[in-house]
C-alpha cells in the first residue's frame, strides 16, 4: 500500500530560513517541522502585568485637612495555551503517524512482533513498529540515496521514501549542527528564549530567527506519546543507530542517537 500525507499549512510553512553549521556551510530549512499544526491557541489580551493606582479622598475633612490613602490593584497576565502537534516518522519510512490518536479515520496502531522491514514498512503504513522483537533492517541509503552509513555532511540524494515535499528533503546530521544553545561568532542559531519550544536567534544577525516547537516523539517501546524531550531526525544513520537533534527546556544537543523505532519531527532542507 502506498499512503500519502496531506499537509495543509499556511503558504509560509515552507519558507526557508538560512542557517550555517560550524564548517560554516550554508543551508536553508524549512520555517516549520512536517505536519505542524496549531490546535490550540489561546492568548490573553495583554503580556505584561497591569497596575491601577486608586486614591480615596475624603469629601470634607476635619477643618479643611482631608484625608486620603492610595492603593493598587495589580492584575497578573494571563497565561497562553498553545497545543500543536506535528507528523513523526520511524527513521527510513515514508509515512507519517500523529501524536494524537483519537482522530476520526487513519489512526496508527501499535505492533510489537512485526518486522521492521522496508517489505513490511511498505504494506503496513499505518503500523507503529516497537523495538525488541522483530527483525530491522540496516539499509543506511533509506532516506539518502548514496549514504553508506554514519557520513558527516554528504550531498543529500532523495530517495522514494523521503516525506518532505518537492524541492525538500531530510537534512543531514552536519546540517542539524546549525542549532546551538551556547554563544557562538560563527553565525549558528542559538537558543533564546522557551516557549513550549526554543526560540533561536541567528549569532551575528538577531533578526532572524527560528521556532522549533517541542512535539515530544513516540516511544520505541509503547508506541505512546513522551513530551519529556523532542527529536528531529536527520538522514544519516549508522547501522541499526540513526543521528538526531534532540532538545528539551534545558538543553540543546545537535548530534545524539537513536534506534530506527523512534516516532521523531523532521525539519525539511531545501535542495
């Protein structure tokens, strides 16, 4: 079965951001992850605390001295709620699963005996593979054509089980480097500021700047959701390990690894 993923976004979604990594080479990523989607959105009219100064006077005072006092009213802003979710993908699939189930019509289900197998892969779309027990296929050119496996920064050959769009594809683990959370002169992206996700701003050029929203990943061992850290994927992997991008409220870490069972984000690179 060969499945499809529709993704409708606003026409930004795949404006790209340019971005260097620390051998200073240049590469332009998608402004948002696949499939990210705001669900919920909620913000208070105001972002900073209001405070109201109220003198009571009185009308006529003791001789003429009229007493008065003065208080405040101080009035807190109220906190946003932002929910989103993003596709996520098993490393070298082409087909996407949601980190929410309960939607009408193409949920995933959960399979702990399967294969995981490009043959399998392809007439199950729709089957979370779990770690442990089946047999994984080590192919390293799923995802980039010409890899051979752990490559640092090769030239990206899209293959038929990419899911970025035309003109996109899964960035390699040298172009993840792009993203830091300590000062650098070399023009990396920095984080800045948390907001369920880390704001990086451009060393070098503070107006540009990037948002990569914390959409947890799908655990290799449940298949259940875990908001506790967020992954992206890159294309390289190195046998049954793949290299990723992982981050959390505390930190950044551009290069980790991760077993092909993981439901992680990718953030499209143009061509």
């Amino acid at each position: 079965m060969w499945s499809w993923h529709l993704w409708f976004a606003k026409p930004d979604a795949l404006e790209t951001v340019k971005c260097n990594n620390n051998q200073n080479k240049v590469y332009k990523f998608a402004k948002q992850p696949l499939g990210f989607a705001y669900r919920e959105w909620e913000e208070a009219t105001f972002n900073k605390q209001r405070v109201v100064l109220i003198k009571v006077e009185q009308t006529f005072g003791n001789k003429g001295d009229k007493q008065y006092a003065i208080f405040y009213i101080t009035q807190k802003p109220g906190q946003s709620v932002k929910e989103f979710s993003s596709t996520l993908y098993q490393f070298g699939r082409k087909d996407a699963f949601t980190n929410i189930n309960n939607i009408a019509e193409g949920g995933y289900y959960i399979n702990d005996y399967i294969d995981m197998t490009t043959k399998e892969c392809i007439e199950k779309p729709n089957c979370f593979i779990l770690a442990g027990k089946g047999r994984t296929e080590s192919y390293c050119n799923l995802w980039s054509m010409n890899n051979l496996g752990g490559t640092y920064d090769e030239t990206v050959v899209k293959t038929i089980f990419d899911p970025c769009p035309v003109g996109f594809h899964v960035p390699t683990k040298g172009a993840l480097e792009c993203f830091t959370k300590h000062e650098s002169d070399s023009g990396l992206m920095k984080a800045s500021t948390w907001d369920n996700g880390w704001n990086f701003r451009k060393n070098g050029n503070p107006h540009v700047t990037m948002y990569l929203p914390a959409v947890g990943y799908l655990s290799p061992t449940n298949g259940y959701m875990d908001y506790r850290s967020t992954c992206y994927w890159s294309s390289n992997p190195n046998s049954a390990i793949c290299f990723a991008m992982l981050f959390n409220s505390g930190t950044v870490s551009s290069l980790t690894t991760n077993i092909r069972h993981y439901g992680l984000s990718v953030l499209p690179v143009a061509e």
